[in-house]
C-alpha cells in the first residue's frame, strides 16, 4: 500500500471509529510503528489530526473556520481579505471585497462593522469609508468582477490612471458587483 492509501485508510478508520492508538494503526495497517508516524506527519501539521490521550483521532472541525471564505468558500490567502463583525460578535472572514460585499448585502441587518484594507497601505478601513476601484487592469487573482479598496480618494484616483478603472463608494460598489452578476446567487468565484 502506497503511504497516501494508508493515510485515507487512516483517515477513513478514524472517521469510523474515533480515537486510535499507534499500535492499533500500525496492526491494522500492517507496517511498523515507525512507518505509523511517517505517515501521519504530515497530517499532523496540516491539522487534519491531533494527539489525544489514546493515540490520535482527527482534528474537531471548528464552528467558524478561519480558513475559508464565508461567501464564496474558497481557501483564504488572500492579501485583501475583509472582516464582518456581525452584532452578537462573530467575525466572518471573506477572501476579498467582493465577497465582503456580497456577503454583507446577504446579511446587512446583521452587521455591526465591516472592514477591508487599503489596497496599497494594507492598513485596516472601514468598508462604507472607503473608495472601491472595479475594472482595473491589476488582478487580484480572486473573484470577479474584482473590486480594489481604497483608504483615500487621491489614492484610488492615482492608481486609476496608471491601471485603469472606476471609482466608486460602498453602495455603488455592491449594486454594481450584484448587477454584473446578474443577481445569480451564487459567486462566480472559481472554486
Ligand atoms: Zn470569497
Ligand atoms: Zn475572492
């Protein structure tokens, strides 16, 4: 068996039974406790798995992952990630102004503050202060139509006329997005 068919053996047993001991892993899998530990490394550092007491079982999946956007779902790396903090305190973590605003039109009665970051500062703004750049030529690499965020007027009017584009507020922004989207549901991200 290939180390990665052991490591979805593994995964699947875990899934099934809860909690296994690295002597139970390596009888049932039948290579060494050596090889048990090879295999799970990895998984262990992605955090797919933890140690528990009685061996390992897999990691719990928290309520609000951290890891995904909240609209679109798509991992979060993004350099221009937006922040939801909803009125009973969550914090929804969105990968980038569009799905900040889209996401915030979805929930806007729930919305205590929304926050983005300046595009070329990366210094945290309020999303309704701030300027919002659509069509320009610089590529976030996230999702379309892509909407660039501004903490200053002047610095969004700069960067347009080296890279193109229309400025616009909040409101603008999101009837914009929603409208180009053609009030499909969903997000056109690609997943
Ligand atoms: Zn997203
Ligand atoms: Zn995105």
């Amino acid at each position: 068996m290939l180390p990665i068919e052991r490591r979805q053996q593994l995964l699947k047993r875990l899934k099934e039974e809860g909690a296994l001991s690295i002597a139970e892993i390596s009888r049932r899998l039948q290579v060494s406790e050596m090889t048990v530990y090879r295999d799970i490394k990895p998984l262990l550092e992605e955090r797919v798995i933890i140690k528990t007491s009685g061996g390992i079982s897999l990691a719990p999946i928290s309520k609000t992952s951290v890891n995904t956007c909240n609209y679109c779902l798509k991992e979060l790396n993004s350099r221009h990630p937006v922040q939801i903090i909803t009125n009973d305190l969550n914090v929804e973590q969105l990968c980038c102004p569009h799905c900040g605003l889209l996401r915030y039109k979805d929930i806007e009665k729930d919305v205590s503050q929304i926050i983005c970051r300046d595009f070329l500062q990366n210094s945290t703004i309020s999303a309704k202060m701030a300027y919002y750049l659509m069509d320009t030529d610089f590529n976030l690499n996230c999702c379309q139509p892509q909407v660039l965020t501004f903490e200053s007027l002047k610095q969004a009017e700069q960067f347009q006329k080296g890279f193109g584009g229309v400025v616009m507020r909040f409101e603008e922004a999101i009837d914009e997005i929603q409208k180009r989207m053609n009030g499909a549901a969903g997000c056109s991200c690609e997943k």
